[in-house]
C-alpha cells in the first residue's frame, strides 16, 4: 500500500464507497422500474436516459475537469447524487414514484456521473505519477469493480425486496461517506493553463488530439462498439431474467447475485491484469477480452441456466477489466496532465456515447422480434471488433 501512496488510498475509498451507490443504484432503477411497466420500450427508455449523458455532456465535462480543482469537482458530483437519490426515496415513500419519475433521476445521475468520472480518471495521474498507473488503475478497478458490479447488485435486489424507499436511501447515504472520505484527499488538483481560451476551443483541442492519434482513434471506436452491444444486453436481460413470466423466472436476489459474477470475473482479472498484458502483449490481450465480451453477450441467445451464464458472465467480467487496465492506462500515459480531462471525454464521447443508441435499439429490437436476437447481435457486434485491434502501439 505504501508505494502508491496514503492519498491515492483515500481516493481509492471514496471511489470503492460512491461505486457501491451506483451498483445500488443502476439494479434498483430496473427492478422498480418494472413494479410501474414491462414494456421493454420503456424499460430500455430508462437505460437510454440513463447513459444519455455522455452523448451529450462528455466533452463539457472534459473542458470542466481540466479548468476546476478536480477534486472539487468529484465531490460537487457527489452531492448532487446523494441529494437526489435522497428526494427520490421521500417521493416514493409519500406516494409520488413513477416510471417518469425514475426517468428524470436517472437523468440527473447520468450527468452527474460523467462530471465525477472525467475527473477521476483525470486526476489520478496527479495522485500516482504516470509509472504506477498500470498498478494503480489495477487497484482501483479492484474496488470499483467489487463494489459497483459483485457487492451492489445483489445488495440492490435485497433492498429492493425491502421496499423502493430503502433501496434508494441507501445509495444516498454511501454517497454522504464517500464525500467525507474525498474531502481528506489533501492538495490542489488544478491543472496550470497557459493560456486563457474559449470553452470552444477547449473543446476542438480534445477532439482533435484524441482523433489524430492512431491508436486513441481505433481504441474508442472498438470501446464504443463493445458498449453498443454490452449496454444493449444489460439494458433488456432484466426482462430476460426476472419475474414468473420470464425466460429464467430469477427472483429480483437471485438477479442481483447473477450480475455479480460479472464483477467477480473483474475482481479477480483486476490483480492479474498486468501480468495478463506482459504475457500476452497489448495485442493478444485485448484480442482475448472481445472474445470473452463476445461469450458474456450472446449466452443467455443459447441457454436459461443461471449456473452456464454466471460461469461466463465471469469470463466476460474478467476480460473487461483486463481491457480497462490496459485501455485506460495507456491513455493515461500519452496523454498531457493539462489536456487529461478533455481528451479522456473525447474519448468517452465516442465510447460511452453509444450506450444510449444501444439501449434504445435493444428495445426496438426486443420488441419488434424479441429478447433472445438482442443477444445474438451484441455478441456479433463484438466478434466483429476483433478486426480492428490495433498490431502496432503508438508511444
């Protein structure tokens, strides 16, 4: 722990805290979205707002990241989440919750989401150095991964199970923890600008840097890929997956515990992530990640057994985290300190963008011919990427 630092471990806290919120969070809105409807229109409409933010706003987030003290920025993020999460919960408990309702939250959670994540990739490098990130990144996506995907899902179907109020004052709370863990980060974390520029031309300077560089341009087209399909199959499995009527008929606790071998397969790649890319080399690494991604994304096209799709769910959940340590370090390394926040939502805008699209037509398609071909087509999106992987690595 010391060679990274009493600082980072803080920020490590905070962000091990604020993920559980979201894993609390991200099962939460389905599962009582679908008390309202089970429209996979409306539910897949959720999941679209949800995301839609980083089509939107990733690049203002950027611009924001890289003129704010960073940190700052995170816990304004904070706030905002645990405040909102906070109303929602009194609205349900006086009577007030809808599937429109859900609709605006998720809103308002997305943006705040896009301001707190820019600036934590942004800020890390400032906190580590760039020569431990590999080993730092690896840490973190460790506790985020634990938190946010094995530990907040099946948490979030038991307190679902336990009534809409408590499934969603929780997260507030944890949000309220991990702002006071942030607060004891010590230390500015405003970049040196040399000179004064219009938000435009922030903007464009971002853009620009992240598409005339080779390996940064392949690299958020095939996330943007993998996030299409993914975000797709995520967005409509829980039609898939819970309630007597479905495919599977899981219990909203079983659905939850099921997610979490997603996250288990991410915990445990998180500590080999950087012997898997010294092994395997960047190439062969992430060759392998599209093909696990592939698996998690087509298996429940060809099976309802929760024991076969956990299995490679935690396959898949192991080959995304082994990407993200690569991806994301490597960026953090060729990237400017001065030019981390703009650059890494230049990026976001390409890769996460196209969550909202996947989401929205997995319920066209789910709707017009039914849940099992969203599954298929993920998984033939993803194959397809493999094409793209680069051979070659810029510096």
């Amino acid at each position: 722990m010391t060679s990274l630092g009493t600082v980072y471990w803080r920020l490590w806290s905070s962000s091990g805290l604020s993920n559980l919120a979201d894993g609390i969070v991200k099962v939460a809105l389905g599962l009582v979205a679908i008390q309202f409807t089970r429209s996979p229109a409306l539910i897949a409409g959720l999941a679209f707002v949800s995301s839609l933010p980083w089509l939107l706003f990733a690049l203002h987030a950027g611009v924001l990241a890289d003129r704010v003290d960073r940190r700052r920025a995170m816990l304004t993020a904070n706030v905002f989440r645990a405040g909102l999460l906070g109303a929602l919960a009194m609205a349900i408990a006086l009577g007030f919750g809808s599937i429109w309702l859900l609709y605006v939250v998720a809103l308002g959670l997305g943006i705040a989401e896009t301001v707190h994540d820019t600036a934590a990739q942004a800020i890390l490098p400032q906190i580590v150095g760039r020569d431990r990130l590999t080993r730092a990144n690896s840490r973190l996506y460790a506790a985020e991964l634990t938190a946010n995907e094995f530990a907040g899902p099946p948490l979030g179907g038991v307190l679902v199970a336990a009534g809409a109020f408590t499934a969603f004052a929780a997260p507030s709370a944890l949000w309220i923890v991990a702002i006071v863990a942030l607060f004891f980060v010590p230390g500015s974390f405003r970049t040196v600008r040399a000179r004064e520029t219009s938000v435009r031309e922030d903007l464009v300077e971002g853009l620009r840097f992240v598409w005339e560089n080779r390996i940064l341009r392949i690299l958020a087209i095939m996330v943007g890929g993998f996030n299409f399909a993914t975000s797709a199959v995520i967005t409509i499995f829980v039609l898939y997956a819970v309630g007597p009527s479905s495919a599977m008929g899981l219990t909203e606790q079983t659905y939850g515990f099921l997610l979490s071998t997603i996250a288990l397969g991410s915990f445990a790649a998180s500590f080999a992530a950087e012997r898997i890319e010294l092994a395997l080399g960047r190439t062969r690494a992430l060759i392998l990640s599209l093909f696990t991604g592939a698996a998690l994304a087509g298996i429940p096209a060809v099976t309802t057994n929760p024991y076969v799709i956990g299995a490679v769910f935690f396959l898949g959940g192991a080959g995304v985290v082994v990407w993200n340590v690569i991806v994301v370090s490597l960026r953090q390394r060729i990237i400017s300190d001065y030019l981390l926040g703009r650059a890494t939502s230049g990026h976001r805008l390409v890769a996460w963008g196209t969550r909202p699209l996947g989401a929205m037509a997995a319920g066209l398609l789910a709707e017009g011919v039914g849940l099992r071909s969203v599954f298929a087509g993920a998984a033939a999106v993803i194959l397809a990427l493999v094409l793209l992987t680069p051979r070659e690595w810029g510096s």
